[in-house]
C-alpha cells in the first residue's frame, strides 16, 4: 500500500507531502499506526482517527482531516492522506 499524504494550506498549495509505503493490511489499528509514523515524518500533531473515517478511507481511498479533528492546535486548511492504487495493466 502506498499512501500519499499532503498537508493544505491556503487553498490548494501543498506546503508539505510524503508517500507512506508498506506491506500491512488495511486494518483500523494498522491505519491509526501508519497514520502517527506519516504525521512523524511531516512534524505534525496526529489527528483524532475514528471509525467512520477507517470505513470512509477503506471505501473512497481518501481522507481529509480539517483542524478540528486535532487534539492540538494547528495551522493548516486540512491534512489529507490518499491510498494511491495502481491501475493493473492488461
């Protein structure tokens, strides 16, 4: 699995990005997990993960995280992580 994740400000400026690869499964502990090791990389307060946002990621392959949904106090417009899937060719 490959994760793309962004942090937006401003719009749609990318103030920072990273691709998050691994081999675990999309499981929400697995998730909540990669979601701090993504977050450590890009210096960023790990948003709250709840269950609607796993099923919402595991059905659409995407998630916005807006400043709300963070314990600490952010600059950001929102945080977005994509799971990038790759087309398999014929």
């Amino acid at each position: 699995m490959r994760i793309w994740a962004k942090i937006i400000e401003k719009d749609t400026i990318v103030a920072k990005d990273t691709v998050y690869e691994t081999n675990r499964a999309l499981t929400y502990g697995n998730l909540e997990e990669m979601l701090r090791e993504i977050c450590y990389t890009l210096d960023l307060p790990t948003p709250v993960l709840i269950k609607s946002n796993f099923m919402h990621f595991k059905r659409f392959n995407n998630l916005k995280f807006y400043p709300s949904d963070f314990i600490e106090s952010v600059e950001l417009r929102y945080f977005e992580i994509e799971n990038v899937v790759e087309k398999k060719k014929n």
